[in-house]
C-alpha cells in the first residue's frame, strides 16, 4: 500500500476548499498551526491502492508577504515539503493566480497545476491551452476543473497516482542580491521578473473572446454604482431576512409541536408510568425538555440564514456588498470588510465574532468585534415576535423591522464613539480586496457550510441552555415548598434588580428577572416568562393520545410542513398575498395565555423600551466566551460595560420621552 | 523630477487604460499591491469610482482599492484598446 503527503495550495476564493471536501468526504479535521490563529485542515482519501494524506494550505496571493497565512505556507513548503503540491488556480483570474503557481515552482515540489473555474472562464470568453501552458512551466500536468459541477475530479486522481513527468525546473535567472540592495527593493525586483515571466505565458496560453467580458462588467458596475449599490443590497437583504423566517416558520411550528406535545407526553407518561415523584416530572418536562425544545425550535432560522450567507459568500456578492458599504463604514473608521463579520452576527454573534479574523488590523477586528453584539442576533427574534404580537399586532412586522434597524444605528453611533476616543480616530486599515469573479455556488459547499455552523451553534447552545434551564427550574422551584413564584430564589434575584429598570418601565421580578436568564442565551427570556407565569399549568391538558396515533401524527404534520415551506418559499418571490396572516394567527393562538400574563406586567411603552434593552444589553455567554477567546478580558470588559450602559441609557430615554409624549 | 504626465489613480478617467508609473506606499502595502500584478510598467483601468474606494481591473483581476491608497498610484494615461 502506498503513501504519499500532498497539499492544496492557492489564492483565496479560488475552490480549494470544495475541491479539499470533494477528496476526502467526511475524512477530515480541522486544527490550528501552533502558535498561531490560523485553521489547517488534515484529510484521508484513497485512490487504487494509494493512501492519500492532504493537507489544506490557507489560501494565499503568495508567499512572500508578512502575513500569518503566508508564513505558513512558505515554512510549511520549504521546511517540510510534502510529496506534491496540486495548486488549485481561478482560470478566470489566470495570471495574478500564476503568481504563487511560479513561486511554488521555485520550490522544486512536484506539482499538478489544477485550473478551477473553467466555467466561469468560459463565460467570460477566457481559452486556455493547456499544452502550451503546461510546456512554458517546464511540462507540469495541468489538468482543468469546474468545481460547481464536479468535472475533473477523476482525471485529478488519476494524476496523482500516476508517476510524476520529468520536467524542467523553471529558472527565471534572478540576479543575485548583492550587499547593496535593500530586502524590500529586491523583493520588488523578483516580484516584478515573476510577472514578466506571467505575462509571457499568457500572451502564448490564454486567448479572450471580446464581447463576453463585457457582460460581467455590466453587472459588476450596476452592483457597485454609487447611487444603485447600497439600495440593491437592502433589496437582498430584505428577501433573505424574508426567507430566513418565513420558509422556517413551517419547521418551527412543527419542532414546537414535537417537543411541546409528543416528547412531553411521551416522557410524562414514562416516568409516571415508573412512579418518579412530580419534581422530577417537572424538571425533566418543564425543565429540560420544553427549554432545549425551544432551543432547536430555532434551529431551522440559523440553517436558513446559513445557507443564504454561503450562497452570498460563494457567489462573490458579499464582495461588491462590503465595496458599497466601504464609504459607511470609514465614518466609523472601519472599512468595507468589517461589513460581513457584522453580517454574520444578525445569524448568531458567535461565528461573528470569529469572523472578524479576516481582518488584518488588530484594532479594526476589536472595534468592529465590540460592535457585533448590536447586530440583533437570531435568539432575540422569538422575544420580538412574542412582544410585538402582545403589544402591536396590527404592526407586528414593523416593530421586528424597527429593532433591527435601531441596532444598526446604535452600532453606528457607538463605533463613532468608540473610534475618537479609543483609536483616536486613525484610520484603522486600508481596503485592498479582491471581487472575485461571478461564479455558481456549489451546492455541496453550500449545504456543507450551513451544517457546519448550525450544528455548531446547536451544541454550544444547545448544553449551556440545557444547564442554565436547568438552574433555572431551580431557581424558580427553591426554596422548597413556595407557592409564589416571586418567593423563590429568581424572584429573590428579580426583585433586586427591578429597582434599576424603574425608569425604563419595567421595574418589576418578571421582566427583571428574565433579563438575567437571558444573559445566558436570548432563547431563554421566553421560557423564563412561560415558567414564570407558569403557562404550561393554565394550558388545557392534550388530548390522550397513543404512541401510534402520535407517530401517524408527527408523520403527517411533518408532510405538512414541508407543503407549508414550499407555499412559503414561493410567496416570497411573489409579493402579493401572503399566508402570513394565517401564520400570525396560529402563533397568537399557542401563545395567547403568555401574552395575556404579559399585559400584565407591561404597558407597550414599556414592551417597547423592554425590546430595546433586550436588542442592546448583553449577548448570551457563548458570545461573551467566544469575545474573551480572541480578545481577552481587557476589551471584554469593555463590551461588557457597553452591553450593559448602552441599553439602560436607550430603553430609560425611549420610556421617558415616550411618557413625556403622552404614550404611557 | 516630476513629470508632467504622471497623474494620481483617483484622477484616472473610468474605463480608460492608465500604465503604472510608481507607487508611492510603505512597504509591506506596497509589496502586497506588486504581487496582486501592480508591477511597474503594468497597463490596467479603473472600472468604478463611487467617490469611496475604486475598483481597477488588472490582468483580468478585480480590486478595490481605498481611496487614499489609490492617490499614491501614479499612473500614465494610455492611448488604445487592451
């Protein structure tokens, strides 16, 4: 059985990561290299009776600058060379991509050259010939591939294992560097003989066709125009938020059934079928299982909203996004590419705040880190969705958009802030990124991507929800024997803050309380008023049904979902009547004793300054973690102290001028 | 000695074909524009300017580039088709 050791090399943007999935399936994980922040990834494949070790090199322009990624790549090829190297190069992008193509040459690894994207280069009119190609680098195989539609992988294989071809080192003669030049200088010269060399390869390899040049360059100057640009991404903005809760509405009702009805059931009848006394009944119906329930109730929003990213992501939008927002973003001393970490956060602050490794500038990736929690993440949507149906149901959707908006804003102002006084306002980097050219979304990488992070997202989520409902349960239950839930510990806890929230209108337990249960995931305020106002007890028992009869159910609702999701799916490419009226009724129905019990305790002044405290304060603790992981607890602090005075100042402003209009 | 020919990027005419002169950048910005393909002597355009960052195209590549980093290019005008 042979062995060898192969690494994927190329630009960013260029495939490599489709092309590294494709090889090895499932096979694979992922690291970091020591010392450093940067994600390697290790994989298995077999081809015959070869056993293929692959390692993914992060993408790179080259090897030679002062980057993480580049040091990698260049200690890693130089100091332990594996057996090859395939490189995987944009063929729409030919020459900038032979950059690293002739330095990895210079290294003497056999090498496979992979030319991606024949499909968009085709599309653009770009013919390669891959003979003469192949011979002007010294006779490498270079095989071509579109990896959108999975052409090429077998010839790839096959080269692998095939015996690699003599070939000629290629030789640029640079001259030697000699005491009187600089490092820099030189390095310049070399870079400049390298392109030299390119362009001389191209005028023999590459033939473009005129006129399909031209229609790319529409678009992209329609994408980017100075007055087309910003209000073409609030277009696709608007039908991907459209999307992210409509078409998941269908699922979430349905996982809301499962876990409200049959696995409750199921697990009451279980144990008191066993004879467990009804505490524990409670905490593990009550407790465990209705909190994790409304956890992953949640689940097919974040899978939604992943998937549309990606699609934006491997498409090249989000490129032309962040060029448009670029001019925004420098009055708060960030530029265009801080854009899509802060895009990431309206799914779920945590990849978000990981997000922010893209860029460079240390200061730019805290500042804009610092602001990711104002990005109105996905957990907080169910408390917005409950409230405004309680308090304004005939504008429910336009207080959903109000908050998201008010985020923003904030986000805007604070980032202003935070610029001139912490960074003094310098100019935290220069915007230097590639619009990689137009190309199909793989499918496969797409779907690969939004499981990813939405199981990611599930298992943080999902175990430190499942303990803070449990402590919660505890909370509310102890002492033991109480018959109020205001004399218990959280109604202890609540009571002690309520005081604070006075001025903003909610001086009372609940709502206090429910703030602190939301410090540890937004998905939890809800549960903590259900609980609290111990809705489960005013609901009418279900109906006796048989485990068959429940599985006929689940069978049949699920059918059902999937119609709704298609029925969704199409309304929101057709703006004309919309099922949502339906929607909002059904969920008004669910949760109608929670918003009775809600009116109780607020007026929709107060609801209203609540939502915004709930949209400013404190993201959830996997968020906190995740901030003090890449920042550490100087500027975590920080974000802290913001989460908290941003709010309070917000929602007590909102309610006082609110009662001084007259809308108390 | 300043020529009189050489103009800043950000006063390039959209869509015309300019030549690059220098670059007149700290070096680990300029090392990283050189190995994109800004070589002395590369002849390329710029495709967008909004007022903000410009967009260029060069060697079939797209790039913003920030505003204050493109007045640091000089660039030559250029007669011709690519």
């Amino acid at each position: 059985m042979k062995k060898i050791y192969i690494a994927l090399a190329g630009n960013p943007n260029v495939g490599k990561s489709t092309l590294f999935n494709q090889l090895t399936g499932g096979d694979q994980h992922v690291g970091n290299w020591p010392g450093k922040t940067v994600a390697v990834k290790h994989g298995h494949f077999k081809v015959e009776d070869t056993q293929i070790e692959i390692i993914d090199l992060p993408g790179t322009y080259s090897f030679s600058s002062y980057s993480p990624e580049e040091e990698i790549t260049h200690d890693f090829l130089v100091n332990t060379p594996p057996d090859m190297v395939i490189n995987v190069v944009d063929s729409s992008n030919f020459e900038r991509n032979l950059y690293l193509t002739v330095q990895i040459l210079e290294t003497g690894i056999p090498t496979i050259l992979l030319l991606n994207m024949q499909d968009v280069a085709y599309a653009h009119g770009m013919h390669i010939d891959t003979e003469k190609l192949s011979a002007q680098l010294g006779g490498i195989p270079v095989l071509v591939s579109s990896a959108s539609n999975g052409r090429g992988w077998d010839k790839l294989k096959k080269q692998i294992v095939a015996p690699y071809p003599d070939i000629k080192q290629i030789d640029l003669h640079y001259r030697k560097i000699t005491e009187k030049d600089t490092e820099y200088e030189y390095g310049l010269e070399t870079a400049s003989s390298r392109y030299e060399f390119i362009s001389e390869i191209s005028k023999n390899s590459l033939r473009q066709e005129k006129q399909k040049v031209a229609i790319s360059e529409k678009v992209d100057s329609i994408l980017t125009n100075r007055y087309l640009g910003i209000p073409i991404f609030l277009v696709i903005m608007y039908f991907v938020f459209n999307l992210v809760q409509n078409v998941s509405a269908p699922f979430l009702n349905w996982l809301d059934y499962l876990f409200t009805g049959p696995f409750s059931n199921w697990a009451t009848s279980l144990l008191t079928s066993a004879n467990s006394p009804a505490w524990v009944t409670s905490l593990v119906v009550d407790g465990v299982i209705n909190s994790i329930g409304g956890v992953l109730v949640f689940l097919p929003s974040l899978y939604v909203m992943f998937l549309l990213l990606a699609v934006l992501e491997h498409s090249g939008y989000l490129a032309r996004a962040a060029y448009v927002m670029d001019k925004l973003m420098s009055k708060i001393g960030l530029h265009g590419k801080s854009f899509i970490p802060m895009i990431l956060g309206f799914g779920c602050n945590v990849p978000a705040i990981y997000a922010t490794r893209t860029l460079k500038n240390p200061k730019a990736r805290v500042l804009t880190a610092l602001l990711i929690p104002f990005m109105s993440c996905s957990a907080k949507l169910p408390v917005y969705i409950i409230f405004s149906l309680a308090f304004f149901p005939e504008n429910s959707n336009m207080i959903i958009l109000i908050m998201y908006f008010t985020g923003i804003m904030v986000a805007g102002l604070v980032g202003t802030a935070l610029s001139k006084l912490i960074f003094k306002g310098e100019s935290l980097s220069i915007l230097v990124m590639e619009l990689p050219n137009f190309r199909r979304p793989s499918l496969q990488a797409v779907l690969k991507y939004a499981g990813k992070h939405s199981g990611e997202f599930i298992k943080k989520a999902g175990t430190i929800i499942a303990v803070a409902s449990i402590g919660l349960w505890l909370l509310l239950n102890l002492p033991l024997g109480i018959e109020n839930p205001r004399d218990s510990y959280f109604g202890a806890v609540g009571v002690a803050i309520s005081p604070i929230m006075e001025p903003a209108g909610f001086g009372n337990w609940e709502a206090s309380g429910a703030l602190v249960t939301g410090l540890i995931a937004k998905e939890a305020v809800i549960s903590t008023f259900n609980q609290v106002y111990r809705i489960d007890e005013i609901q009418d028992t279900p109906d006796e049904t048989t485990f068959i009869e429940d599985l006929q159910n689940i069978a049949v609702s699920f059918g059902t979902t999937i119609v709704d999701t298609g029925k969704e799916l199409l309304n929101t490419f057709t703006p004309g009547i919309t099922l949502f009226a339906e929607e909002s009724d059904s969920e008004t129905e669910e949760n109608i004793f929670l918003i009775k019990a809600l009116n109780q305790s607020f007026t929709p002044l107060s609801a209203f300054s609540y939502l915004i405290f709930i949209l400013l304060y404190i993201p959830c603790v996997p968020t906190i973690a995740a901030f003090r992981h890449e920042f550490g607890w100087k500027w975590t602090s920080l974000a802290i102290f913001n989460s908290l005075a941003v709010p309070w100042v917000m929602s007590v402003g909102v309610f006082q001028i609110g009662m001084l209009l007259g809308f108390g | 000695m300043i020529n009189k020919k050489h103009i800043p990027l950000t006063s390039a005419p959209k869509g015309k074909l300019v030549k690059l002169i220098s670059i007149d950048g700290g070096h680990s910005i300029t090392r990283r524009l050189v190995e994109l393909g800004l070589t002395s002597g590369t002849i390329f355009k710029v495709v967008q300017d909004s007022g903000g960052p410009l967009i260029i195209n060069v060697r079939n590549s797209k790039i913003a580039l920030g505003r204050g980093m493109a007045m640091k290019l000089l660039v030559d005008l250029v007669d011709g088709e690519e």
